[in-house]
C-alpha cells in the first residue's frame, strides 16, 4: 500500500473501497480511509499478481495453500486479506497508522481469518525479526519516494524468504537485475499499470 506525500495525487480520483479478488472472501469489500496518499494496488494488478503466484504454488483454482506470506506495508491489507482467502496457511499484516491497523483488525475479526495476524509497527523491522526462509510470499509497496524504506525491506526480504519463495516489489520505476543484485534478488515478472510497476522477485539461483 503505497503513500505519496504529493497533495495533487492525494485526493484525485481515491477509492474508498478495494474488493477481493478470489478465494474464500471473494468480492468482499475492505474500506479504504481517507489518508493523504493511500493509494491501494490497482485491481488489475493485484488479479496478475495472484495468478502470478497460484501458477507458482501449482494448486488449482487460484488457491496458495501452505504458503506463508507476509504484507509488509499493509494500508488496507488488501494484499495479505487475499493470500489469505486463497488459503494461505499464515498472513502476517503490518502497519504503523493505528486507524488503519483497527481497520483491518475489524476486518480480519468480521471473515474469523483465522490464520491472519495484524501487528502494529514498522513493517521492515518485522521482516528482519523474521525466521530464515520462513516466507512464501513477501508484500512490499512502500512509499514510492522513500528509497532507503525499500532498501531495508529488500534486505530483509533476501534473508526471510523461502527458497522457492517470491518477493513482491511495487514501485514508481522499473526495477533491473543489476539493481537488485546487491540483495540476492532478480526479476522473474514485471507489469506496467500506469504509474505503477509491479515485479515479482526471485532469489538468484532460481530467477533464470
């Protein structure tokens, strides 16, 4: 869930809700607050994303069963609420804003997502506090202007991913291969919508 600080894109054209895609929660509908810059996935990317990431699970019906997955910048928690529909075995939701975070626990008591758990707080930090090669799929749109957010959660990521697991990377700009190089990562897909670039990451060794 990305922030911009820019008060021309802050209130132009803002949905107040997101829906989910598929899964147990399909079409259930999360509100989206009114905070300068909250500025949810587009659906058309969330939808790539989720086939992008059922292909790679290899279960029918779009399903993630198993994974573990964690939505590191949350905002509405639309990314972690769908993995979790998709039967993700555990979801990890983090957030500093307190109103958005009882938004979402709201949320999660409302469908009884019982393998979600939402946490108040920098969400990079409770990457890094994560096992190794605990995570299956790992959520990261940060502020799109705050670069050095992205290299912490990068770092993070690189250490607490599974090996066969994904990074999800959203940004304002193409990511390359020799940029991500540093943190052990590289592009296995990549999707423009508008101003939004949407990569999926792959360790090194598998990416090819």
């Amino acid at each position: 869930m990305n922030r911009s600080k820019s008060p021309a894109k802050a209130g132009a054209g803002r949905p107040h809700e997101v829906r989910i895609i598929g899964g147990a929660w399909r079409r259930t509908r999360l509100p989206v607050a009114d905070r300068p810059g909250l500025r949810p996935t587009p659906d058309r990317v969330r939808e790539t994303l989720f086939n992008w990431l059922a292909s790679l699970a290899g279960a029918s019906g779009g399903e993630l069963p198993g994974w573990r997955c964690i939505d590191v910048f949350a905002g509405t928690g639309a990314l972690g609420f769908e993995a979790a529909s998709r039967g993700a075995a555990e979801v990890l939701i983090c957030e500093q804003d307190p109103a958005l975070l009882q938004q979402m626990k709201t949320t999660r008591d409302k469908l009884q997502a019982e393998t979600v758990q939402v946490q108040r707080g920098d969400g990079a930090a409770w990457l890094a506090r994560s096992s190794p090669r605990h995570w299956h799929a790992i959520f990261l749109d940060p502020p799109f202007e705050q670069a050095a957010l992205y290299e912490r959660a990068l770092k993070a990521a690189a250490a607490a991913l599974h090996a066969g697991g994904v990074v999800y990377l959203e940004a304002d700009q193409a990511w390359t291969d020799e940029r991500l190089a540093p943190f052990g990562l590289a592009v296995f897909r990549h999707l423009k919508a508008g101003a939004v670039h949407a990569h999926l990451l792959k360790p090194l060794a598998s990416a090819a």
